[in-house]
C-alpha cells in the first residue's frame, strides 16, 4: 500500500504464519515424492504425511485456541456476506477483510478438508497395498487399492486448488494493492477500515497452555496408537510352517521363491515339469514331489493378500512359472538398468533377494530395495 499514513496493524500471529509456510513446503514434498521419486523413497513420502498429520492437527485445534483472526470463528461467513463480497469484486469496489475474506475462509476449511482426505486414503492405501503403518492390520488389498485411486484424484484435486489458491492471492493482491504475500510473512495488514486499534485487532488473545497440552494429548495418542496398531500382524502375509524338502531341494539349486509369487496352477505345472525345469532335470522322487506340490499349493498367491500375491495371479501363458515374464513384473522393473541384472551380486532376474532383502518372505516392501536402479560392480 503507497499511503504510509494508513497504520499497519498485526493480523497474522507467529504461529500461523510458520503453519502456512510448513505447510506448504511439505505439500511440495509429499507431491513430489509422491509423483517422482522412486519406489524406496516410499518411507520419505509417509513421514512427510506424518508431519503434515501434526500441522492439521495444530491448525484444527489452533482455530479454537488462536489469536483473533487465526479463529475460525472469525471467517465463518453467512451467504449474504459472501455475496456481498462477490458482488464487491465484480463492481471493482470488493469490501475489505483484515483477516480471510469469505472466498479465501472458503478455500481454508476446502484445503483442511481435502488435504485430511488425503491422509486418510494415504493411510488405508498404505496398510492394504504395502501392509505397513497403523491399518495394516486392518485393511485388505482391495480395500487398499481403491483408497491408492482416491489418493491420488485427491492429490490432483489439491494442486488445482493450490493453483487456484495463487491465483486468488494475486488477484486480491491486485486489486486491494496490498502484499498478501508479504502480510503472511511480517504478519501486518493496513487498517484500511480506520477501526479502533482494540476493534481491528480483537481481543481475543492466543492461548498457549491449552494448545501445547492438547497437542501433546493428541501426540500421545497417536505415538502409542501407532506403534500399538503397527505391532498387529498385516493381515495380508501368512506365517508359512518350515518344509525341510522345499527349502533342502529348492535352495540347493538357486534361492527360495515364496509361494505367494504364483498362483497354485503354475506352481502344480511346474511340479508336473521338473523332468525339464528351465533346460535342466530337476526331477525328484514322488514322495518328495508331491510334499513340496503341496506346500507350494497351501501358500499359493491365492491364500495371501499382499500387493505381490495379488499382481502375480496373472502370468505369462507362454510362461506360466516364470515370475520375470509376468505383466506385473514387467511394469515394475521396465525402468530398470538392464546391465544390474548382470552384475555379480544380481546374476539374473531371477535372483529376487539380490536387490529385495525380504523377498523370501514375500513381502518385497519397497523400504527393503537394496540396489536400486544402479548397476553394481
């Protein structure tokens, strides 16, 4: 604003203003990490969304707690005053708000909700597809895999009103000729009103103490719930018993494949074809063949709910047991440096543990990718 007479009164309290700005370079993160990065950077993107967790939370609770106009209270408008406010700026005279106006209060509570939504099907699509974090215990595959769909729209959705959020900054910035920009950061706004000092800024003052211990109530609740829910067994793995004859006569040629990797029928083609496993006569006595049929069709990919059990149900019909030639296992390593795959520590597609320390237990948790995407000599 050019006229220095017109005083600049403390609108934005310190607090809110470090929520905005957090907020939005986590936002940042949690959307490129998301978009991005990697498989392994999994574990960055849910503690980002962590984090962004307890700014909510702080922002929920410090809009009953806060200074005057970080209150929600104070922009809750009724439809009249938002009309009145729309027909402002359409006249080029738009009525002056020291703190939200109507359109900005409605995009707030639209970014609160839209953004706790994305937690949420964060959360659901992290314990049904990856069977980790607090509902892994709860959540099934598919349950999981609608939730990753939500999640995503809704990610969507959030840069759409990001952008949308800008564009209003910059228009109100325009029109009314003040910094909204450089209000969030120093906190002032003229006092174009003319208001009494005590009238503009409220007398409603921060409160601290009530803040701090809900928060930490809040904190607790989700510290220990989490690592309670967390210690629950996924619901999509099995505990397999030990079969010496899978493990003696299986390992003694390469590793241990899990049994949740191929559906029952290719495991039993396979057993069927040991006389020409993969160009060699793999062949064994009848009762030790049928012992590992049978475990291998007990723990089949239909018995689990994992993300690896469910993708690798669809196989190859030219190749119905070799797991490298499935869709799933194709889209997965499509970007994937072809010469890892001939460095001594990998030796071959097949060597599934040489790059995923947990994928003899079949969970191939993206956490657990040890080579990643460079070649290792």
């Amino acid at each position: 604003m050019k006229n220095k007479n017109i005083k600049q009164i403390k609108v934005w309290d310190l607090p809110i203003r470090i929520f905005h700005w957090a907020l939005l370079v986590l936002i940042l993160a949690a959307l490129l990490s998301g978009f991005f990065a990697p498989e392994w950077w999994l574990n960055y993107h849910i503690w980002i969304g962590y984090v962004i967790i307890g700014l909510v939370i702080f922002r929920l609770i410090w809009g009953f707690f806060g200074s005057s106009y970080s209150r929600f209270v104070s922009f809750i408008f009724s439809p009249k005053i938002l009309l009145e406010h729309i027909k402002g700026i359409n006249s080029n005279q738009p009525i002056y708000f020291l703190g939200h106006n109507p359109l900005g209060a409605l995009m707030v509570f639209a970014l609160l909700f839209v953004i706790s939504a994305i937690i949420i099907s964060g959360l659901i699509n992290l314990g049904g597809i990856e069977n980790q974090g607090p509902f892994a215990f709860l959540i099934d595959y598919a349950t999981g895999f609608i939730a990753g769909k939500w999640h995503i729209f809704l990610a969507y959705l959030l840069i759409i009103m990001i952008f949308l959020h800008i564009l209003g900054v910059i228009f109100e910035s325009k029109i009314s000729r003040i910094s909204l920009v450089r209000a969030m950061i120093n906190g002032k706004k003229p006092n174009l009103a003319n208001l009494d000092n005590k009238i503009a800024i409220g007398l409603i003052k921060p409160q601290i103490l009530p803040t701090i211990s809900i928060m930490a109530i809040f904190a607790i609740i989700f510290i220990g719930g989490y690592f309670l829910l967390s210690r629950q067994a996924p619901s999509g793995f099995i505990l397999m018993e030990v079969n010496e004859d899978f493990q003696s006569e299986c390992a003694d040629c390469h590793e241990l494949y899990s049994p949740s990797l191929l559906p029952a029928s290719s495991w039993e083609k396979m057993m069927n074809e040991l006389d020409n496993h993969f160009g060699e006569d793999a062949s064994l006595d009848i009762e030790t063949t049928k012992n590992i049929a049978a475990y291998l069709r007990k723990y089949s990919a239909e018995n689990w709910d994992s993300e690896a059990s469910n993708n690798f149900m669809i196989v190859d019909n030219k190749a119905p047991y070799k797991i490298s030639e499935t869709p799933f296992w194709k889209e997965r390593h499509k970007n994937i440096d072809e010469n890892l795959f001939k460095t001594k520590p990998v030796k071959g597609k097949g060597n599934c543990s040489a790059c995923h320390a947990d994928a003899e237990l079949g969970y191939f948790h993206d956490k657990n990718i040890k080579f990643r995407n460079k070649p290792v000599k």
